[in-house]
C-alpha cells in the first residue's frame, strides 16, 4: 500500500511540473496575439506568392532562392512550409502565425525539461526532477527568447531549435538504455511470465534482453537522425547538433575512453556526420546557396569581434533589461587593441578553464561548451552583419539554464534536512521571485513588438546612433506621413553609416517626398553607387528620375530593378503606368510627375 501511494505521489507531481512547464511560457507570451507582422514578415510571408498556397511547398525543397519574393542564401523548406499552413488557414492575419509560435516554444520547453532531466540523470545529479524543472522554467520565461517567439519569421529559429532538442534527447535515450529498462531485464533475472508465454532462465534469457535493447537503442537512434534532419530543414544553423552530441559522449565517460567504447561512439555519431556532410555538399554544390553569402569580415577579425559578443551574450542573459532588435558593438580597427585582446584571453581562459572541472563539475563544462558549439555556425564560422542577435541566443542559452538548473538542484539537496531547511525555503522563494521578474520583463518586452514603430523606436531608446534602427523609423514614418520626423530619422542614419545603400535610399524616399528632388537623386545615386545590384535602390532612382520628367532613365532604372527582381510590385506597376501614359500620348508633364 505504502509503495502503491509513493507511485501514485510521484505521477502526480510529474504531472504538475509538466502542467507548469507547459503553462508558463503559454502564459508570458499571451500578450503577443495582438501583435503585427514585423520586419521580414512581408518579405517572408505577405508578399511571397509561393506561400499563398499549398502548391508552393514543393517549391521550397527545391527552389530555395525564392523562398521570399528576392534571392536569399538561405535553404529552410520546412519553416517556410509552416507558413503555407498557416497562410492558407489564416490568410494575413498575424493571429494564427502567433499562436503557433507560442504553441511551438511551449512545446520546445517541455523538450527542454526532458532534456535537463536526461542529462541530470546521465551525469548522477540527484534532484534531477527539480533541477531539470528549473532549467525549463528558466528557458520558458527568459526575456532573452521574445525575438524567436515575437518575431514570426524567426520560426526558423524556433523549429530548429525544437527538433535539436529532440535530436539530443531521443540520441540519450539511445546511448543510456539501461535507464528504459526494468532491472531484472537488464541483470538477466527470471521474471513471471506472461500468460501463454514459456518461461526463459540463464543465457536464453539475457540474449532476449540484448536483442530487445538493441532493437531499440536502433530505433531511439533513427528517430534522432530523423530529428536532426527536420532542424536541418527548419534552419541550416542546427549543423551544430552533431557537436553538441560529441561533447555528451566525451562528458558523459569524463573523457575515459576504452577502444570498445570509442569504436561505440564513433558509430554512433557516424549517421550524423554524414547526414551533416550530405545535406551541406547538396546546398552549397547542388543548390548553389549558403556558400556565396557575402562574408562581412574576415575570419580573425570576426573571431575576435566575436569574443567581445559572447560577453555581451551572456550580460544579456544575467541582466536582460535592454533588449533590442539591434545591437550597436564597436569594434576596433586593430586585432591588436587591448579590448579585443582582452575578450579573446578572457573566452579562452574562461573555455579552457572549464576542462578543468570535466570530473568535479561535469554539467558546467557541458553547458559553457554546449552554449559555444550551438553559437558557433550563426557566429563564429560565418561574420553575418549583426555583430550581436538575440534570436541567436535559443538554443545556446540553453547551456546556461542547464548550470542555473544544476546550482538550484544541488543547493535544494544539500539543504533538506535538519536546520538547513530553512536555506531550502530561501532558495525556493529566491528562484519563485527571479521566475516573476524574468517573466514580468518578457510580458513587457512582447509589448515593444506590438508594431514596427514601437519595435524600432525601442531599439532607438537603447542605441540613439543605430543606423539600422534610424532606417526602419524613417521608413515607418514615411509610410505613415510624417515626412520631418522620417527626414529627421533618415539624416540620423546616414550620419551613422554613411557607406550602407539602405539609408542612402532612406534618405533619398524622405527627401523625394518632401519635394528635395535634387537632393533626392544625389543619394539615390550614392546608393546605386554603394550596391548596383539592389532592386530597392534602382526602384527609388527610377522614382526620383520620374519626378524630375527624366522619364527614358525612370524607365531604365525600374527594368534594372525587375531584372534584379522579378516579383518587384512597385517596379513592375511604375513601368505600367509609365507606358500607359506615354501610349495616351500624354503631353501634360505636370500630370505624368504626379502618378509618381
């Protein structure tokens, strides 16, 4: 009876960590159904017209560089795929796009728990269940995930996450079996049988046993490459998963490894490696995508500026109290400056030193390494434009929640009997309130995402100099009439980057609209200098050209752009109206000017 109450205690506490894992993030990001489309959305979503039906989702699995209505290097099927769904369920209301989005992290922090609770598990850690419900709970209602949940194209982000998840935790269920197996199975003990069935003792029994496991470690171990492959499909960042399942195996034996066990786990890490292999020779080969996307620095040079990243990363994470869609980080025009030698001694010495503790303190070797490896494709292998991204952060600061988890869980064991418990109360009251500030901060971030101007003046609020941010408020503002504020807002960012086309072009629309023709044609020009192959810069110039009556160079600005472009709405209805009028024989230059 006392063991039947003990089982029926612990399902229902199960139960109700479930319950809180599965409610807490759904709770924090209700406040983001309301929310519009932001940035990239219309790129993505609105105006792509291969997401406007389900006949487009073969498109994506093959024809990758349309997978918005410009060419991009990018090769994410199943995410765009998703969109599909929902657009043919929803059409262009945000709602339904939201609501899967939260559906999706909920999901990706019960993965999370599961997850924590393995490795726990793997490494002896007692309190595992506690520990492994502070680590989901941290992940549910961290500030620091509202750009992947709030930002509706950052479902890449939330589905390739999700799967890598499950990729690990089907992977540890694969090499830990033991744990999914009743004792005497496993010992080779006999055991009642079942009605009808004959009874099996010794060898016989024991070979029962090793086939059964086998069958399915097997399993566990396709259904992980199956995940892998999914997280490969939603965003081509997951190429991390195979590290992140190396740096278990070495963890996991604390770096003892015999012949037997290092042929085991080459084998078992073989599928991924080729998986791994296969999927980049036919993106970058055979689609022709990834591989030629424009480097913003070179590779010393963007280690080093990424060194000073990690730090800010994890500031991010310990203080999560100015978030932004763009961060400003100045970096030194030397290798040699003392801040960027600084952060690459301080990353190297802090990475180095965690070795040190493999045997000691294995989870905070993995959850630093693991943080690393999972940063490591969208920064430090590739220099993308955005020295610092949130959205980056999904999956690696998971690492440091399994630490946060690790800390909380031994510091509960420790203190649970007798004059200690009182240590115990404080620390469950101090992790209760770090849950209500960190979710309180996440509710008010998700209302900076409300709309595009609240997004960016936001950001504005956090870095003033922000040519990306100055850019998309001027553009907002031109959208909306407010003509000063945009030409304000668009001086400010070509102060702050005056050799990036997209606030030449910023600069150019708000001066055209305030009637600064001239002023307008000499940023244009500047922009078209900057990049010739931008179809916006070669959309505005034809603009511009059209309202100074120069209407041969309008025309050939807007078939440079559609050639650019081929789905260019705006370009493709100028050269319409234009050839309209000039069919009429329209001779009054005043009413030609004015169609544009």
């Amino acid at each position: 009876m006392a063991q039947q109450i003990a089982t029926i205690t612990n399902r229902r506490g199960s139960f109700l960590r479930i319950l809180a894992v599965a409610l807490l993030p759904a709770l924090v990001y209700a406040n983001t159904l309301g929310n519009s489309f932001q940035y990239d959305d219309p790129h993505f979503i609105l105006n792509n017209q291969y997401v406007h039906s389900l006949a487009g989702i073969g498109h994506f699995f093959i024809s990758p560089r349309l997978i918005g209505n410009i060419p991009l290097s990018g090769y994410r099927p199943l995410t765009m795929a998703t969109f599909v769904l929902n657009y043919v369920a929803g059409g262009q209301d945000p709602l339904g796009y939201h609501l899967v989005n939260i559906a999706i992290h909920v999901l990706n922090t019960l993965l999370v728990y599961a997850a924590a609770g393995a490795l726990m598990r793997s490494f002896g850690i007692e309190q595992s269940h506690t520990a492994a419900l502070a680590v989901a709970l941290l992940f549910a209602c961290h500030p620091i995930n509202t750009q992947p949940v709030n930002y509706i194209s950052g479902r890449s982000t939330l589905l390739a996450g999700g799967f890598s998840l499950l990729c690990f935790l089907l992977y540890t269920r694969a090499r830990e079996p033991a744990a999914f197996h009743s004792e005497p199975l496993i010992r080779g003990h006999d055991v009642p049988p079942q009605a009808g069935c004959p009874r099996i003792k010794g060898n016989s029994r024991r070979f029962v046993a090793s086939g059964a496991k086998n069958l399915r470690k097997t399993l566990f171990l396709l259904a992980s490459l199956v995940a892998y492959l999914c997280a490969l499909l939603s965003k081509e960042e997951a190429v991390a998963v195979p590290g992140l399942l190396a740096l278990y195996e070495i963890l996991r034996f604390r770096l003892q490894f015999d012949k037997k066990r290092l042929l085991q786990t080459a084998i078992a890490l073989a599928p991924f490696v080729a998986l791994t292999a296969g999927f980049m020779v036919f993106v970058v080969r055979i689609l022709r995508v990834i591989g030629d996307t424009q480097q913003a620095r070179g590779l010393w040079e963007n280690l080093f500026v990424q060194a000073k990243a990690l730090f800010i990363y994890f500031r991010l994470i310990a203080l999560p109290t100015n978030l932004s869609i763009d961060h400003v980080v100045t970096t030194s025009g030397s290798l040699l400056a003392p801040a960027a030698l600084a952060s690459v001694v301080a990353a190297v010495a802090l990475f180095a030193g965690s070795l040190l503790l493999i045997r000691s303190l294995p989870i905070v070797t993995f959850g630093l390494w693991w943080f690393a490896l999972a940063l490591a494709p969208s920064s430090t292998l590739v220099a993308l434009k955005l020295v610092v991204n949130e959205q980056r952060m999904y999956l690696p600061t998971v690492g440091i929640m399994f630490i946060a988890g690790y800390v909380l869980g031994v510091g509960l064991d420790r203190n649970s009997t007798g004059g200690r418990k009182k240590w115990r109360k404080a620390l469950i009251c101090g992790f209760s309130a770090v849950l209500i500030v960190l979710s309180a901060l996440t509710v008010n971030r998700n209302t900076q995402w409300r709309d595009p101007l609240s997004l960016w003046t936001s950001a504005l609020e956090e870095y003033p100099e922000s040519a990306r941010a100055n850019t998309q408020v001027a553009n907002i503002y031109l959208a909306t009439g407010r003509l000063e504020d945009a030409l304000e807002a668009a001086k400010r960012a070509v102060k702050a980057a005056p050799d990036t086309p997209e606030t030449r072009i910023a600069l150019a629309n708000a001066y055209t609209r305030s009637g600064f023709q001239q002023e307008a044609l000499i940023e244009a020009r500047a922009a078209v200098s900057l990049n010739a192959g931008s179809p916006d810069a070669q959309t505005t110039l034809g603009v511009i050209y059209a309202r100074l009556g120069r209407y041969d160079e309008a025309e050939a600005a807007w078939v440079r752009a559609l050639e650019l472009d081929p789905q260019n709405a705006e370009a493709k209805e100028n050269i319409e109206k234009l050839r309209a009028a000039q069919s009429e024989g329209e001779s009054n230059q005043t009413g030609r000017k004015s169609a544009w």
